[in-house]
C-alpha cells in the first residue's frame, strides 16, 4: 500500500483535509487516515483505498458535502480514474491502551479498567519475568500493562540494565504524578516520584493463582481417573489401549509442569526494580511521547536479564503479502523465532511486525501505508519539551498497524490489540525491535470487525531520540556533557 497512488495524493492533501474537518466538525473528529477498505468482509483480496474519518458519536453534519469537499481536495493530485472512496465512522483514537474508553461520547469519556488476565501461560518452573508479561506500579490495583522487554540505557560508560514499556503502565494515581506528566522522570531529578514495579499485575497475579491452582486440580482429577482405569484393567489381565496410555503420560507431563508453575507463582506479585527515566505525557513535534524505562533492582529478577527472544508465530496468523508486479500472495516467513533479538530498528509503512500483548497473547500486523492524523481532545493533556500545555486541542501524526488473517485464501479484519497491551514491543520478520505500542483506534459501524482496536505506535527511533534529549548529561548552562545510548542487552 505505501506505493500505491492514492497514498502520495493523501499526503499532499493531509493539511486541506484538516482545515475542511476543522471547519466543518470543531473538535468534533478524532482521527483522519488512508486504509485499504475489502469490499465485503470475505472478499478473497479486492480492496479499494478509503479515507476513513473517525467522529464523536451523535453528532450532525451535512455528510455528502463534506465527502464532496474532502474529494475535491485529493482529486487536485490524483488521477479521476483512480477509485477512492471517503468513510465517517463513529469512533475514537485512544492514547492509553491500559484501559478502555467507556463512551464515545466527550462528556462520558471515563476508562474501563482492562479485566483480570492469568499470566499462567507465561510462568514457567521459575518465575521468570518474560516479554509480553502483565507488569504495574506497586499498590495500583487498578493498572496493568505490558513488559515490552530487555534493554539497556548507556550513559557515559554506565550501564543501566531494565526494561522499557510505556509511561501509561508505570503512572501512579497519585498526586506527585503530575509534574512527571509534564516534565517526565529522570534520575538527575531528585523531586521525580518514586514509582515501583512489580510482575504480575496485582489483579493479574491473584488470576494467575486462582488459575493454576484449577489448572492443578483439574489435572488431578483427570490423573486419578486415568490412573484407576489402568488398574482396573490390570485386575482382569487387560491393558489400556495405546492412546490412553499416551494421555495418561501427557497429563502427568502437565501436572508436573503445572506444580512447578503453581509452586513459581506462590510468591507473586515479584518485585522488577523503580522507573528511572519517562517521557511523561508529552509530545514532540507532530508524534506523542509515551515510554518508561525501569531499571532492574532486584537479584532474583536481575538474572533473568537477557536478550529477549524472537516470539513463535503460529502458522495461522501468519499473514500474506502480494508478490510485486503480480495477484498473486506469499506467506510471510519469521525466520529468527526463537533466536534472540538483533538490533533496535525502525518502523517502516507496508512492513509486517509481531507483539506479543499482556492481554492479546501473540498478534502480527501491517504498518498502515499512512500515519493517523489524530485530534486530542483539551482534557486529554499532553505536555511539549518544555513542559508547557497546548492552549488548544493537539494533532499528531501517528503510525498505524492494523491486523488481519487468512482463511481459506480469504482474508478478514481483526483487531490487533487490547486494553492491557500498552508498552509491547512490534518486532519485524527480521527479528529487529521497531515500535512500542501505546494506544489504539476504534470505531463502531455495519461492519464490526473492520478499524476495531487498530493499534497505535511509537518508532523506535523516535523513543531512543527522545531518551536522549532527557537522559543525556547535562552542566549548570544546560549544555550536554556526556551521551546516551539505548541498546538491546
């Protein structure tokens, strides 16, 4: 999609397209981007580009005119044969993945809590602290977010080893918290609020337990049936039959497994370390800021330390790409799964990335061929590189990954993340770290799976360049003295 015409003629009309939305729907439209629109929810591969205009719900507006408007716009740069259609949806562009808008509607705009998830999947025998696990601030019932994974911040031959998710994740509800919102954290500022980190969440980890401790009584029970059946028939002479002697080995093979993740997880929640640098609520330039770095603290989490590993992406979600200059779809290969991770990267448009979410388990997707243009609403604060607070409501510009799967040569939408996911790390075929996923996109219409929870992301190279500009050295006058590198382990 990034090479299709369509895309080189919405870019052009990007800053006519706002002005037509800002006169026609004051601080009444949420976000402004190109998709690619299948024609029916099965249809095998035709598509036809779309602008998609997502808005407050409930509001009244002469839409033709304003299609019409936004057409004329784009035909200045786009040829008239070229099909193009322009979609408005209810629908809202949402900064902050740990919990769910509760309403489309501003004067409702209050958060669901995102709902208890067992972590017992990820636990293994030792407890350990693995990409993609639930963590929160120490005391935060109410958060939970995702350990995006392993790094390291350098500063002037100083190592600092830990691991980076989103401000989102780690912020307290408490009142120290608004002068990180708008300066962000630093160990260099002594006043910063002394956030602790723990795995799992506290409402995940109490699901964790009540979930392994069904998971072992379950497995008992199955263990006990099995194992009186083979004696039974052992008093007559008989054996049991092949497939019932492999189940019988299969569920003491889990009961193990599961005892030693029950006994891992008698202790939990487990204490990471504090957060000693975050961006705050800020942005910079026309790209919001949402990162948080926590430095490991404690031993027993401090050898998990490692280089995460590329995550196994099922066969099923793997999606396909169209060959150049063909109709015809190739299957994306992950060749690194399960090697480690190789260099921080860079998002890139039409590229496909995995995550693997608190909430969403693993899911791949494409960088959308265009950024969102996203209105934040006034009560939405976001703060700049000096700390001040935009007097009117923000645009930004976004990175976009949408998700979708094949079934039978079909493919049909799906929605790329969840509420908890905040701070999971977009990984390319490559095995290369490029984003850090914050926020998402959701809109409601005829079509319920279509532009549901589409996931929104920070470059990775926009968040090493803002760790730099907080966390680099600096003398009484403000001028740098030394320098900071953000690097995998």
């Amino acid at each position: 999609m990034p090479d299709d015409p369509t895309v080189a003629a919405f870019e052009q009309a990007r800053e006519r397209f706002i002005h037509v939305l800002n006169c026609k729907l004051p601080e009444r439209w949420r976000s402004l981007c190109l998709f690619y629109v299948r024609l029916s929810r099965w249809e095998t591969m035709a598509s036809i580009a779309s602008i998609v205009v997502m808005v407050d719900a409930h509001i009244y507006c002469d839409w033709s005119e304003l299609r019409f408007s936004m057409l004329r716009e784009v035909r200045q740069d786009l040829d008239p044969g070229v099909p193009l259609q322009v979609e408005f949806l209810p629908g809202e562009a949402c900064p902050d993945l740990t919990g769910a808008p509760g309403s489309l509607q501003p004067e409702k705009d209050t958060d669901i809590e995102p709902l208890p998830a067992s972590q017992l999947s990820k636990m293994d025998g030792i407890g350990r602290l693995k990409m993609g696990m639930s963590i929160s601030p120490k005391g935060q019932d109410s958060i939970a977010g995702t350990m995006g994974g392993f790094v390291t911040i350098t500063r002037d031959g100083v190592t600092h080893q830990g691991l980076l998710t989103t401000y989102d994740v780690v912020r307290p509800f408490i009142s120290t918290a608004t002068e990180a919102d708008r300066n962000g954290i630093s160990i260099d500022r002594p006043s910063c609020p002394n956030i602790e980190i723990i795995y799992p969440a506290i409402k995940d980890a109490r699901q964790t337990m009540i979930h392994a401790e069904a998971e072992v009584k379950e497995l008992k029970e199955q263990l006990d049936k099995l194992t009186e059946r083979k004696n039974n028939y052992e008093l007559v002479g008989k054996e049991l039959g092949l497939t019932e002697l492999e189940r019988l080995d299969i569920v003491q093979k889990q009961l193990e497994d599961c005892g030693k993740a029950l006994q891992a997880v008698q202790g939990i929640p487990f204490r990471i370390g504090k957060v000693i640098f975050a961006s705050g609520v800020g942005f910079s330039g026309t790209t919001l800021l949402n990162w948080a770095f926590v430095e490991i603290t404690e031993p027993g989490v401090l050898k998990f330390f490692r280089r995460d590993q590329m995550p196994d992406v099922p066969e099923c979600q793997r999606p396909y790409r169209q060959l150049p200059n063909t109709n015809s779809h190739d299957k994306i290969v992950f060749y690194f799964q399960g090697q480690s991770l190789t260099r921080i990267g860079v998002l890139e448009k039409g590229e496909c990335y995995v995550m693997v979410g608190r909430s969403s388990g693993t899911q791949v997707g494409f960088c959308n061929g265009t950024k969102a243009s996203c209105l934040w609403r006034k009560n939405k604060i976001r703060y700049d590189g000096n700390g001040n607070a935009p007097d009117a409501a923000k645009i930004t510009h976004e990175y976009v990954v949408v998700s979708e799967y094949g079934i039978a040569g079909r493919i049909r939408d799906q929605p790329f993340c969840e509420p908890g996911d905040s701070g999971a790390f977009l990984i390319n075929p490559k095995a290369e770290v490029c984003g850090l996923l914050y926020g998402y996109m959701s809109g409601t219409w005829a079509e319920p799976e279509w532009y549901v929870n589409v996931g929104l992301v920070t470059c990775m190279k926009d968040v090493s360049m803002s760790i730099q500009a907080l966390a680099t050295p600096r003398d009484a006058q403000g001028n740098p003295t030394g320098t900071v590198e953000l690097d995998l382990p």
